[in-house]
C-alpha cells in the first residue's frame, strides 16, 4: 500500500498574469521547476549549505513554501484542522488560519500549496473544498466544494492538485463525470465554463496552462489519460490512453517548442507528443518507460530532461529530441528536483539533498547533506527565493543559504 502512495507534493502553484503581477509559483515562475537566480553556489561544504534558521510547528502536510510580498506561505494540518501558515523571512510565525477539515485517513496532512494573489490565499483542501482566504484576517471570502457542487470525488489519497490560476480564473479537475474539469471566476467562485473531459476521476496532477501557437490549452491527467482542454471554452481537443496500477498521476507535464511530456510512475514511463498547428490533435514521438518518476517532477535544461525513476530508481539524463537516456546513477535514492544557475538541486525520500552539476554526461554530485528536522515523508518539492533554498520536511521548513 505504501507503494501506492504518490503522493502529494506537487503542490503546484500555477499562476499566470494575476492582478497583472508575476507571483512565484510552485516549480518556479514558469512552474516547471526552473528558478531563475543566479550567483548561486556551485558547490557545498562537506557538511552542506548553512542553515539560516528551522521553523517547527506546521502540523502533518507535503506541500511546498511559497514565497510573496515578504513572506512565506505552506498549508499544513492539525488536530486534522487544515490551516495556512504565514511565516516572515527570518522564520518567525506570523499568523496560522484554519481553512477546515484536511486529510487524516492514509498518508495524512494537507496536500495543495496554497496560491497567493495581492491579500488573498487560495486553498484546496485533500476533501475538495476550494476555499478564497484574505491572509491578513482569516476571513473567508467564499468556498466551493467539489463533490457537493460539482459532482466530485474524493480519491484514494484525497485531492491533490494545486490551483491554476490565470488572470481572473481559477482552473481545477473536480473528477465528475459531468463537471470533470472547470474554470471559476476566483473573484466569486462562481462557473465560467465545465468540461465532462472523458468522465475519469480526478489523478493528483496540478494540470499545465500553456500557450500554443497562440492557442491556451490546459493538458492534465485523469485517473487513465492524459487530456487537452482548450482553455478558454472547456472543449476537449484530444486525449492520450496513459493508465498505470493506482491511477496516480501526480506530475504536470512540461512543454517546449510545440511538443509536451508527460510521464508517471509504477513503470508507466514517459511520452512525449508533437501538437499540431493548432493544438487540436496530438502524434507519438517517442515512449521510455523507464523514465517514470512518480511524484517527484522533472526538469527540462538545454534540450535534457533531469529527473528519478519509481521502478526504475535511478537519476536519469533524458535526451528531449530522441528519448534516450544519456546516463543513470543510484548514487542518492529517488526524489524531486529543480534547476536553478547550472544546479540541479534534488532532495531524496531518503532525506539526502544534493547539489549536481547540469550535465548529460554523468550525476556529478557537488555537494550533499541530509534533512534531519521534520516528521514522516521526504515528499515536498524545494523552491528557491532570493538565494535561499526552502525544504519542507512535515513539520519542519529549514531555509538553506546557497548564495
């Protein structure tokens, strides 16, 4: 059952032009997992990067810190009470706000990042409560269940997606067979459109918003495929047959220069697929089925892929243009990783959090340390904010000075 668990962690955090503004997101601006510092070390002491400072008390959760305007936000649970943590740079607590019941069945603890536009928060809770939040208060603005609204489903491990926001619209997937993927307006909440997509559950994926050819398409996992949703009517362009054993499909994919990967765990694989023109239809460029992380996400770095295995554990370099990997290395146990300044920085299940040289010729280990605060899984991704790298380990977030 273990092995089931995908879990959690991609706490992405897609947002596109909110409020005219750039917030940093999950993964990144772009929210494909490159951060776009520079000056960073190229290498670690032999006992890792200084510690600035841990913050404990952030309750049971894999979500990832966000940084904006000053502060840092997570979500994490409590006396299975979901709540929004606001910490300020120095890693003091600022203020904690319940935003309802959170997941307290298998794996437990909050899953989505939250998403923060000027004073407000948007939470999505494991039970599908989506909740609009103003971070100063606590006041709610308003909340829209996905099962009692939208003909939802709470899955096996609860959802997990992190909300897609572009301008004034929030994307998510409520997994119904009517309403299986919808746009809200985030000011209300209220329904700009619904897509019955192919009537699958919801699959853990924060979904990919990008631009093709001028054309806004939404590509996300359901419990079997992976869809294409033209952004901005709903309307399903195509659809990819991608199954694996618990429907777990945590990653978002990542796009480049007209073609889109995506990959899953269990010994799924990868596959990456050529959009046409007009981004209504989709053709088969190549499949590995080695390269199948699970939850740990991947990076796209000048034309190669960086990422781990789930059955096939290794690190992998993967050639974009043809699929091939270019090495394999077991020298840290499987994890996420992000790209920032020539580094790839990957943070195991183990603990283990490397600094490795970008490269496709070999793993080259720069630097290594363990997390040793926190509690339960190594699951979340890092991020990196003004030269410091930001891990969370359940309840612990320790920020790294790596400049």
């Amino acid at each position: 059952m273990k092995k089931a668990l995908f879990l959690l962690v991609w706490t992405i955090i897609v947002i596109v032009n909110c409020n005219g503004q750039e917030p940093n997101r999950w993964r990144g601006p772009q929210g494909n997992g490159i951060y776009p510092e520079t000056g960073l070390m190229k290498s670690w002491p032999s006992n890792g990067p200084q510690v600035l400072w841990t913050f404990e008390g952030l309750g049971q959760g894999h979500s990832s810190a966000v940084v904006e305007n000053g502060f840092i936000f997570l979500t994490g649970m409590i006396d299975n009470t979901g709540y929004l943590f606001k910490i300020n740079l120095s890693g003091k607590l600022v203020s904690k706000y319940p935003y309802g019941p959170e997941f307290s069945e298998s794996y437990y603890g909050a899953r989505s990042s939250p998403v923060i536009t000027g004073d407000q928060a948007y939470l999505f809770s494991a039970y599908g409560n989506l909740v609009c939040m103003n971070h100063n208060t606590g006041k709610k603005i308003w909340s829209v269940d996905m099962t009692r609204n939208f003909d939802g489903k709470v899955i096996q491990w609860g959802y997990n997606e992190t909300l897609v926001i572009d301008g004034d619209r929030i994307y998510c997937t409520p997994g119904g067979k009517k309403h299986n993927v919808v746009a809200l307006n985030r000011h209300n909440g209220e329904l700009i459109w619904t897509g019955s997509g192919l009537g699958e559950l919801s699959a853990y994926c924060t979904p990919l918003l990008f631009v093709h050819n001028g054309r806004k398409i939404l590509a996300t996992h359901t419990s079997s495929h992976l869809l294409g949703i033209d952004a901005e009517t709903g309307k399903l362009l195509w659809s990819r047959s991608h199954p694996n054993q618990w429907s777990v499909h945590a990653n978002t994919p990542i796009y480049s220069n007209g073609a889109l990967l995506f990959f899953s765990g269990y010994g799924q694989g990868g596959v990456k697929l050529k959009l046409s023109p007009d981004g209504a239809s989709v053709t088969v460029e190549w499949i590995n089925k080695e390269f199948d992380s699970r939850i740990g996400g991947a990076v796209l770095v000048d034309g190669y892929i960086y990422g781990s295995g789930d059955n096939s554990r290794s690190w992998k370099c993967i050639d974009w243009k043809t699929g091939k990997a270019t090495y394999e290395s077991t020298e840290i146990a499987k994890g996420t990783v992000i790209y920032a300044d020539g580094m790839l920085y990957c943070y195991s299940e183990r603990g283990e959090l490397a600094l490795v040289k970008a490269g496709p010729a070999k793993f080259e280990v720069k630097g290594k340390t363990k997390v040793t605060a926190g509690t339960e899984q190594h699951w979340a991704h890092p991020m990196i904010r003004d030269g410091v790298l930001y891990v969370r380990h359940g309840n612990a977030l320790v920020a790294y000075k790596i400049k």
